[in-house]
C-alpha cells in the first residue's frame, strides 16, 4: 500500500497543532508528518516537535513558499494537505482525500465539506470563476487547502506566496489536464478571517484567476508588490513571547561546531563537490562580506530539503537538548547567532526549543536557493556599536538585549571562533568552546575543552548568584539613601558581609570574570 506525507502549513496554530497533528499520525497509511512553520511567535513549533513531528522553517513568508518546501522535503508520492487551524477534523479526512489517488482514479483531489462558503468564496471567486473557468465551479469549495496530490505533479507547479495559492493550484492542475477529483469530506468548523483581512484576501484570489484566465498558454507567476505578505508579519518576527516578558537573562549559542560538531558550509562542500571552490575563496577573499556573497552562490540550484538534510546528518552536541531545557526552566532566554543562513539555525532553533536564531538570509525562489544572500542590518556597526567591525555579531546580540530589555551583564555567549570574540568579550560571562584560537580563550571568562554543555549550567548558576548579590547591594544602598550619611560606615560593612557570603566561586573562570563577578 503507498504510504502518504500530511503536510501542514501553520502560522500561529498553538491552539490547534497538537490536535492536528496526532489526527494526522493516526490516519492509515501515514508515514510521515510535516509541519512547515511561517515563523510562528507563539508555541506552535514546540508543541509540534513534542507531538511527533517532522518540522522545518518556510524559506519564505507565505503559504504558497511553506507547501513548495513542504512538498519538496516529503518522501513520499502520495502527500495530503491540512489546515493547521481545523479541530476536529472528520474522522476518514485523509482517507478519503487520498482514495482516489491510490485506487488509480485521480492524481489530484480537492476537497468540500459541510459548511456554508466564506464570502470570498461567494462574492469573489465563484464569479470570477463562471466567467473564465466555469467548469470549476463543479468544486463547491475552490479556495479549500485541504487537498491530496502527487508530489512529481505538484512539483512542477509555481506556487503563489499570497492567499491566491489554493484556487491557483486548481486552476494550474485543470490547465495541465491531470485527472481531478472532487470529496466530500464532512462537516469542519473553521475560523473566519477577520474583516481586515478580506480586502487583502479578494484582492489577491482574484489576481490569481483573472492573470491565469487571461493568459492564453501556461499563465506567468503575478508578482505582487514585493515585501506586501512580510510587511504584515514584520512586527510580528522575534516579538517578546507573553511567557519570556518576565525573563532577564540570555543565553546566546554560536551553531558552527558549538550546537553542531561540524561547520553547514563545510559539510555542503563535502555533500555538493565544491570543497576546492570552498578552499579557494578562504584562501584568496580577505573581505568577509564579500566572501559570504560569494559562498553563497556555491549553492546555488539547492533545494532547502536538500540543505536541510545536509544539516541533519551534522551531529549535534548530545547534552545541547537537555542543558537547553535547564536554562529556559530556570528562566534564560536562549537562541542562536550565527554567520550560517536562517533557514539553517531556524531548523536546529525548531529541533533544539530555543527562543530565537539569527543569520544570513539565504534567497529561494520557489524553494530553490538562488545563490542570493542577504546580509542582515543587525549584523552591520552603528553609533551604538561596542566594537570597531563593520560587520559584527555583537550587533545582532545587542539587538536581542534591547528587544528583551536585558543588560548585557546578564548575558552568556558561547562560541568557537574569532567571530565570537567580540561577543565572547562584551557579555557578561563569554565562553569559549573547544577553541583552537589561544586568542579567543585568552579573552573568553571561561573555556569549555570537551564537547558538552553541562558546564555551561554552571556558569550559569555563577550569573545567578551575582544577580542576588546585585540585588541585596542595591537593597542596601537604598536604604543609606533614605537615612542619611551618618550609616555610611556600617552599610559599607554591610556590603562586604553580602559580598562575602555571596560571591561565587572563580574556579575554572579567568582572573577578569572573577573580578566582574
């Protein structure tokens, strides 16, 4: 019997995934969930790995761009797609979605169900409908996402990025003459879209249909005006979580041979066959951005399944979960910053339940990366900046201090390289890890020489300490404050009781973290 690939777009679905996703393993013939994730800012992600399952970072914002890199990381012939936001679902939806294509009568199905259509649907793409494809409207419900198809079918199509995406594929599929299908499903409750995004919706479904129905061989791609889907999620990408608000403390990994036991770049040049061209550059670039362009365009052709199952087979460092789960338990904000691209670190953040990651952006164009890169302004100095480098980490991790109001004393930065130095020297406790510079562990408060993390608690547990110390410091010179000059002498021996009893041990930390602590 084929097996089937459920793939499930999602934005913000926290209150729906698990269901969604246990519905979906629970199907017969399901081998394999997919959740593809729009850079949700709630919980979305964790619940959908703690669920079970597969789960990997859109490559860019919009469905049509999350069900083209779905479509292109599942394994099997046979893929279904759900709505992330439908519980519950009919008891048979996947069967009866995916019936037609393994009893041999169709190669893609779309799916009705027991609901009246939304007022798109009415008062939008059904009349557009009956004026060029009027023998589509046999599909009662044409903007539907819960489809079934054939992976070597959908492959080919070009996938809008906007709310068009779902009445384009049927059209695409109609126009390619495939055997289609239309099953009733049952009865589902699905949310409405607010007002506010209707205008937006018509707008977009009806481009669809209208530049498809006026093309007269396969229909152009309709680029909309560049950045219209990023713009409304822009305020919305690395928000302060309502659970990481009360949270002052951070904890900021590299991802090369720090989380992974080996560099991505380096692994592609080993996978893909350009390791000389890799060589060369590092040999012959002296200008890092310049180098990181040209990088760049090696893989150039690469699908984000294909980079993604490079990085998988990159081990990870074995205790990174487990001491991941400690620091955020005991309150630390924890993410990654990265010379790598993001749909890298956003897969390793997805796996590992971190807060945040940030890097290069690597550019796709319907999943396939162009040899484009984006070097992000958090990266590049300002007045602000604590170093000299035009092109820092620093930057990016002051950044996520000011987005979370943290002080930088209340950071901890761990990485391998002298990209790590500057972070490494401005937090409040720098780590080096497994270092083979004598420069970086020269500067950093601490070095770890194995690879593993359950040191890092320990330092840690160090910051936490000279937080309480700060505290009672702070307690004690309010009161001086309030009672005057003449108990000067005794709050100073009041200090350096708290001190004494407080500060924590410097074994194992260099002589300038002993002195900050």
């Amino acid at each position: 019997m084929p097996m089937i690939s459920v793939i499930i777009p999602t934005l913000n679905e926290e209150a729906h995934i698990a269901a969604v996703v246990n519905f979906a393993k629970s199907q017969p013939n399901v081998s394999e969930v997919i959740v593809v994730d729009d850079k949700s800012s709630d919980q979305t992600v964790a619940i959908a790995i703690e669920n079970g399952a597969k789960v990997i970072t859109s490559t860019k914002l919009g469905k049509g761009a999350s069900m083209k890199d779905g479509i292109l990381y599942a394994t099997n012939e046979i893929v279904v797609f759900l709505d992330g936001d439908i519980d519950p679902y009919p008891p048979d939806t996947v069967k009866i979605l995916s019936d037609p294509i393994i009893c041999g009568e169709a190669d893609f199905v779309k799916s009705s169900f027991s609901r009246n259509a939304g007022r798109v649907t009415e008062l939008v793409a059904k009349p557009l409908l009956s004026i060029f494809y009027p023998e589509l409207l046999r599909h009662g419900q044409p903007l539907s996402g819960m489809i079934a198809g054939k992976r070597s079918l959908l492959k080919r199509l070009d996938l809008r990025e906007d709310y068009g995406v779902d009445i384009g594929i049927l059209i695409d599929m109609h126009l390619m003459k495939v055997r289609m299908a239309d099953v009733e499903i049952g009865y589902i409750e699905n949310k409405s879209k607010p007002w506010q995004e209707l205008g937006k919706m018509s707008k977009e479904v009806s481009q669809a249909i209208i530049s498809k129905g006026t093309s007269t061989k396969k229909p152009p791609y309709l680029v909309e005006v560049p950045g219209t889907h990023k713009e409304i999620l822009s305020q919305m990408e690395y928000a302060v979580k309502d659970h990481l608000r009360k949270h002052k403390k951070l904890v900021i990994f590299d991802m090369d041979n720090t989380l992974l036991r080996g560099r991505f770049i380096d692994a592609c040049a080993n996978s893909f066959g350009f390791m000389d061209k890799l060589m060369e550059l590092r040999a012959t670039e002296p200008n890092g951005i310049c180098m990181t362009k040209q990088v760049a365009k090696l893989l150039k052709g690469k699908s984000v399944a294909d980079l993604i199952s490079v990085a998988d087979n990159i081990p990870i460092v074995e205790d990174a979960q487990v001491v991941i789960f400690e620091l955020k338990k005991r309150g630390y904000i924890v993410g990654i910053i990265s010379d790598s691209y993001d749909c890298i670190t956003e897969h390793i953040k997805n796996k590992l339940e971190m807060d945040f990651s940030l890097a290069n952006e690597l550019e796709f164009s319907k999943s396939i990366c162009t040899g484009e890169v984006k070097i992000p302004s958090f990266f590049f100095s300002s007045s602000e900046s604590l170093c000299k480098h035009p092109l820092c980490k620093t930057n990016a991790m002051m950044g996520i201090l000011n987005k979370y109001q943290i002080k930088k004393e209340n950071c901890i930065t761990i990485g391998d390289s002298l990209n790590d130095l500057c972070m490494i020297k401005e937090a409040g406790i720098g780590i080096a890890f497994c270092p083979d510079d004598e420069l970086l562990k020269l500067h950093a408060d601490a070095t770890i020489s194995t690879p593993g993390f359950a040191e890092l608690l320990t330092h840690a547990s160090k910051l936490d300490s000279k937080n309480q110390a700060a505290t009672k410091v702070k307690k004690l010179v309010s009161i001086v404050s309030r009672l005057g000059h003449n108990i000067l002498p005794m709050l100073s021996n009041a200090i350096r009781r708290t001190l004494k009893n407080k500060k924590p041990p410097t074994s194992g930390l260099s002589k300038t973290a002993a002195e900050r602590i």
